[in-house]
C-alpha cells in the first residue's frame, strides 16, 4: 500500500481524479492549513496560543519553471513580512524545498535556488526568525546539503532535514553535529530503493536511533521529527542520558497528527513546533501522509465514503 500510495505521487490521471473529488477537501484540511497565506497565518496564530512552536512549508516542488520558482519565493518573504510585523517570528520559522525554488531547473538550477534561498534567508532575518531546508528523494541529498553549505556563510543558523533510512545518513549526522548547526531528523517518506536505503520497518526504527544518537551526543541542535511513540520514548530517554535540556533540542510533528501527544509533549516543558504546510500544490504532500500511517488511509477512506 505504502509504494502505491507514493507512486501515486507523480502519477498526473490519479492526482486529477482526487483532487476533483470535493470530499477530499475534508480530509486535506486535516493536514493542510489552507490554500492561503491567511490561512496558514489562522492556524499558526491558533497553535501559538496552545504554546506550540511552528514552521510554515508553501507547498510546491520539481518547480521547472523559473516564474513559479520567483513566485514560491516571493509568497515565503511576503508571508515572513507578515509574521514579523505582526510580532509572531519568534516561535515561527520556514521549511523551504529546494525543489521549489528552482534546484531541478536545467543547466543552472542550483544558483537559481541558492540565489532565491538567500531572499529567503535575509526576509527571515529581518523578520527575526530562521529557515530550514527540507529533504527531497536521494537524487536531491548532495545538492540540498552543498546549497546548506553557502547559504551558512551568510545564515548560520539555517537548518536542514535529515532522513535516517538513507545509508548515508549517519555520516552525514556526524559531519553535521557541530555547535550551532540544527538538524531535523525524520524517517523519511520517499519511495527510495534497497541500494541507497532501509525499507523494513525495523531496520528504518533502528537507523533512526542510530542518528538520533549521533546527533544528541553532538554539539548541534537536534529537532526530533517523529510520531513515533517509541522513537519519542528513545529520544526521551537519550536527552536525559545525555543532558540535554528543553531548550537543547525540540520535537516536531506534523499538522493535524497526533494532536493530543503535540500538547502533551509541550506542556511536559518541551519544545514542540509543528509543520505547517499551506498552498494548493497540496497533492504531493497529501499522498506521502497517507502512505507514512495505515490510520491515515482509513481516515482518508471514511471521508470518501461518508455522506456528511
């Protein structure tokens, strides 16, 4: 189900016939926070009052279009200048892929994305918050984690997700666990194949773990993206072992899943940001939720068959 779901992504007949279905529009809304900058602003404001953390993805991605990508960009420094000048950077930042800002364009695709990360960046900076780069398929991972490289000559503090099913991603939790890098871990939600990846459950939790370690022993700063209950129990369990304290590290979960433990987990005294995407490029994403959780694919199909 999982590698059905995930191709599916890519797949344009499927993507029009439930994108065409205004039921789905139920189910979406669960995991999407609108198609809207205002939209995006409601549930960020909604969720800072709960004493949750965010980080706002406008979704788009495989832009090979330099208009769309100038376009992404510009709707990430318009929706920063809101939030800083409404007061509200402080506990929200930007997850931006690559991909959308211009990476796979052909012949000079990484200059355009490192030249429209750097807008981003210095609207983040001024708006007083940061940004962190998400991860893409493997194809992606060297690129996204050499554009991480310049973009820190200007933006220390810029973040970067990590995905632990890849084989190479323990080195690259080494290399990356240095005083004031931050790193997102996750599992990962791409259909990847054995040669490069873990694809059992199992060895995927115990790659996690392994990271997990590498970056909580390190000096950087992990944001622990899981919902997981057991990863989150090990991840307890390694921060205490070690002396992290919140402030140290954070978790993050994704919007409109496993809502009570987020505020459990925040009002335990952890840091808790959740991932808020917005935008009607929505399909790509939707698709990857379902295929992480077997519960979302029963929630998706109860929509679709109920009548209210």
């Amino acid at each position: 189900m999982k590698q059905l779901l995930l191709a599916m992504t890519g797949n344009q007949r499927a993507r029009k016939i439930i994108s065409s279905k205004a039921v789905t529009r139920r189910v979406v809304d669960r995991f999407v926070a609108g198609e809207t900058e205002d939209g995006a602003l409601r549930a960020t404001a909604r969720l800072t009052s709960m004493g949750l953390a965010t980080t706002l993805d406008y979704l788009g991605e495989d832009c090979l279009d330099r208009e769309q990508a100038s376009a992404t960009t510009a709707a990430y420094t318009s929706l920063l200048g809101r939030l800083g000048r409404a007061g509200d950077a402080t506990n929200a930042e930007v997850s931006v892929k690559l991909s959308a800002i211009g990476q796979a364009l052909p012949l000079d695709g990484e200059k355009v994305a490192v030249k429209n990360a750097l807008r981003i960046c210095s609207a983040a900076r001024e708006a007083g918050t940061t940004v962190t780069l998400d991860m893409e398929d493997h194809t992606t991972t060297d690129s996204t984690l050499g554009i991480l490289r310049e973009l820190r000559r200007e933006f220390p503090d810029v973040g970067v997700a990590l995905q632990a099913y890849l084989h190479r991603t323990e080195q690259d939790c080494r290399d990356l666990a240095h005083l004031g890098s931050r790193i997102r871990l996750c599992k990962g939600a791409y259909d990847e194949p054995v040669s490069v990846a873990y694809r059992g459950k199992t060895a995927v939790n115990e790659a996690y773990i392994r990271c997990l370690s590498i970056l909580i022993k390190g000096d950087g700063y992990p944001m622990i993206a899981s919902h997981d209950p057991s990863m989150i129990a090990a991840a307890k369990e390694l921060t205490n072992a070690h002396g992290r304290i919140p402030g140290d590290f954070e978790f993050q979960m994704l919007y409109g899943i496993r809502t009570d433990e987020q505020r459990a987990l925040a009002e335990s005294g952890n840091r808790m940001r959740i991932y808020i995407p917005y935008g009607d490029e929505w399909y790509g994403y939707f698709m990857r939720r379902l295929a992480e959780r077997p519960a979302n694919v029963g929630f998706f199909l109860r929509a679709l068959v109920s009548k209210h």
